[in-house]
C-alpha cells in the first residue's frame, strides 16, 4: 500500500515540504535534546582527561604576602632574609624587645612528581577509559533516538492510514444506508435494516473522530522524537509499506550485538575502569619521589631593603602503615573488578535475549502481512458479493454488517503488521548494535 502523499489526504493542514523517515532521523540526531546532552557530557569527559594529564606537569605557583610583627623570632629571621641583619641587632635591648618590622614576601614554586608509582598514570586511564564509555553512553542514545524517531514516524502513518480506513467505512456504511432505503422502498426489508445501518454509521463514525484524535497525539509525538515544537507541520513521503528483508542468521546477529553494541563495549571498558583503580589502589602502597624548587623575596619596603634566597630539594614519601585503610581500599577494588565482570556477562546474556526477542518479533509481523493481506481481499470481495445479494433481497442486513465490519477490522490488521514489521526491523537493528542514520531499514 503506496502512501507518499498520505498527509496531503488524511491532514491537509500538514501539507509542507516532504519529509523522508532518513531525514527525518538526520533531524532528530541535530535537534533531539538527549544528543546535545550526550555530547556536552563527551566534552566534559575530554577536560576530565586533560585534568588527569596535568598531574604529569609541574605546578607553578606565585604568592605575594605582607607581615607585620614585632615577634623577636619573626624580626631577627625576617632581617637575616632580607639581608639587612647588622652588628648592632645583637644588643641585648633590640634583640628581646625589637621594633615592629615590615616583610614584603614573593614567593615561586615548583613541584613536579618525578616517580609517584604510576598514580598519575592510573589517573590518566581512568580518565581515557571514562571517556570512551561516553562515547559509547553517546552512540547508545543516538541508536535510541534514532529508533525512537523511527518508531514515532511509522506511529504517526499508521494513525494516518487508520484514519482513511475509517473514513472509507464511513463512506461504506452510508453507501449501505442509501442501498438499505432503496431496498425498503422497493418493499423488500422493513424499517429495522434501516435503523441497524444508522446505529452502525454511528458506530464507524465514532471510530473516525477517534482515529482523528489519534492523528493529532500522533504528529505531537513525532515532533517530540524530533526535539521540535510539538505543532510543526510535516508532509512524510516515506510509505507504510512492508520492508523486502533478506533471511537473517539469529546467531550472527548475536555475535555482532555482542560486539557492536555500545552497552556491551560500556561494560567492557566498566570492568577496566575497575582493574585500573584496583592497580591504583595497590600503587598507594609504594613510595613516591618528587621535586620542589623556590625562589623567595624578603623587603622592608615593597621595592627595596630586601634580599633573595632559592630552594631545590628532592623528597621520598613512603606510606609504611595507615592504619590498614589501604589494605582495605585493595580488598574493596578487588570486589568492585569481580562485581564488574560479572556485571558484563549479565549484561551480554541480555542482549542476546534481546536479539532473540527482536529477530522472534521481525519474523512473526512478517508472517502477519502475508495473512492480513490475503484477509484483506478476501475481505473486500466478500463484501462485494454480500452487497449485491443484499440488493437482490437475498442477504439480511446482519451478513451486511458483520462483512461491513470485516472489511475494517481486516484492514487494520494489514496496517499493523506493516507498521510492526518496520518497527521491529529497525528493533533488530538496535539489537544487533547496528542502528545507524545510513541503516537500510530507514529506507
């Protein structure tokens, strides 16, 4: 069933530019709210990284400060700094009771680790395997709207298609209300054929304002998968029709989800993450070697009166007991990497299970068209013949009915099985890890 122009019939007012289910994927990937959040959470991932780079470098810093005191200790080092201690400040008197003294100081050091058993290093993993489970956190919700979208577009078609259907029923029924008079008029049926075919027009009509309703639910909900406003007007030129799909092997299908998939990859890169800061954890128990360099300057006054002096200096740190928090923080790692593997078998259990049910759910819509499409026109024939019986006086008005509602019910199967059978190809696609904006099944 060929519906290029299915908004022009069943929504005049959403008669704008064609709007292809690819382009409609490729707009949602640039406007949908949950891809602009992936990607500034992929951007902080990248600083996270250049944060952990920089414990590689050195720390630079600068300080500027002023002290004032008459203290005997603080006057006596401050002028030895300053390079203006003399004779006469060892006198007994200034030196117990010395004047307040002035200490402009600037101050510049340098520290840079030289070897802190790879800390930094397990720093910079950590940072590097984080940011690919981003990227792959990223892929998983664009497959996600992507499927969405997909999910949206054939939803808004079908309710589309619905919606002719119940007005060809309506058409049908007033058809038979003007045949149902013809033959009463003729003397061959009595005012209750007639009345059956009005209580059935109401019937079908209810069902046309229904389908309307849920046209209206469907097009806000298609512009929602969009990331646009809910009101924006779309002519889609992608057809309701069944996908020509090739016999696709379950167990190769499993094995390329199993790889493919960004939440199989995540719970790789998980279990990583987690060995990496275990190895962390163990490296605390090493010792660390690091170098600080100083320069200092001490005046009276902020320009003059004062000296300078540097410092250069290598130090060790050895963590030889810390009350077995260490030991502890070993032991809970080892826990977190086991709890992660078995995190990532459950998770790859899973997805098969999903596959499975995706390539089950494919085949059974598939089966589905070929009998709703035989119901269909055996559907419509059946009426056919129904209608010109009933005309020759030789069907009641219930054969008429029941065919009436035959025909419709028939009709909505066939749309179903179509719009379930692209659904779950693109379900399957998902499955499988493979879901992309260049997919087949976006055809």
């Amino acid at each position: 069933m060929r519906t290029s122009l299915v908004w022009l019939l069943a929504a005049p007012l959403w008669a704008q530019d064609p709007l292809s289910l690819r382009e409609a994927v490729r707009l949602s990937l640039r406007e949908n709210k949950a891809i602009a959040g992936t990607t500034a959470g992929v951007q902080a991932s990248e600083d996270r990284l250049v944060q952990a780079r920089g414990g590689m470098l050195p720390r630079v810093n600068y300080s500027e400060s002023l002290a004032r005191s008459d203290n005997p200790v603080f006057v006596f080092s401050s002028l030895l700094t300053q390079h203006q201690f003399g004779v006469e400040n060892f006198a007994i008197g200034p030196l117990n009771r010395p004047d307040f003294l002035n200490n402009f100081q600037s101050q510049i050091t340098v520290d840079q680790p030289l070897y802190d058993a790879r800390q930094t290093r397990n720093a910079v993993k950590s940072a590097e395997l984080a940011q690919e489970m981003t990227g792959e956190e990223q892929r998983r919700v664009q497959m996600e709207v992507i499927s969405g979208t997909a999910r949206a577009y054939y939803g808004a078609l079908l309710a589309a298609e619905n919606l002719k259907a119940a007005e060809q029923a309506v058409r049908s029924a007033e058809a038979d209300l003007k045949r149902a008079d013809a033959v009463r008029a003729a003397g061959m049926s009595t005012d209750v054929d007639v009345l059956s075919i009005r209580v059935h027009l109401a019937a079908v009509t209810e069902q046309r304002i229904n389908r309307a309703a849920d046209l209206e639910v469907a097009k806000a909900a298609l512009n929602d998968a969009l990331g646009l406003p809910l009101d924006t007007p779309h002519a889609l030129s992608t057809p309701l029709a069944a996908l020509e799909l090739p016999d696709l092997a379950v167990d190769g299908l499993e094995r390329s989800a199993s790889a493919s998939r960004p939440e199989a990859r995540e719970t790789r890169l998980a279990t990583n993450l987690a060995q990496t800061q275990a190895d962390g954890a163990r490296s605390a128990m090493l010792p660390q070697v690091s170098f600080r360099g100083a320069f200092e300057a001490d005046r009276q006054r902020f320009v003059n009166r004062g000296g300078a002096n540097w410092l250069a200096a290598i130090s060790l740190r050895w963590n030889l007991f810390n009350g077995a928090a260490d030991k502890a923080r070993i032991a809970e790692t080892a826990h977190l990497v086991k709890r992660a593997e078995f995190e990532e078998q459950r998770t790859d259990s899973a997805i098969r299970l999903q596959v499975r049910r995706a390539w089950a759910g494919l085949k059974a819509a598939q089966e589905r068209i070929e009998v709703a499409k035989a119901a269909v026109a055996e559907a419509a024939e059946s009426l056919r013949i129904t209608q010109n019986r009933y005309e020759a006086g030789m069907n009641n008005v219930t054969d008429l009915l029941r065919t009436e509602t035959a025909v419709l019910e028939s009709r909505t199967r066939y749309l179903a099985a179509i719009h379930d059978q692209r659904i779950a190809a693109a379900m399957l696609e998902l499955a499988a890890g493979r879901l992309n904006a260049d997919s087949e099944v976006l055809n």
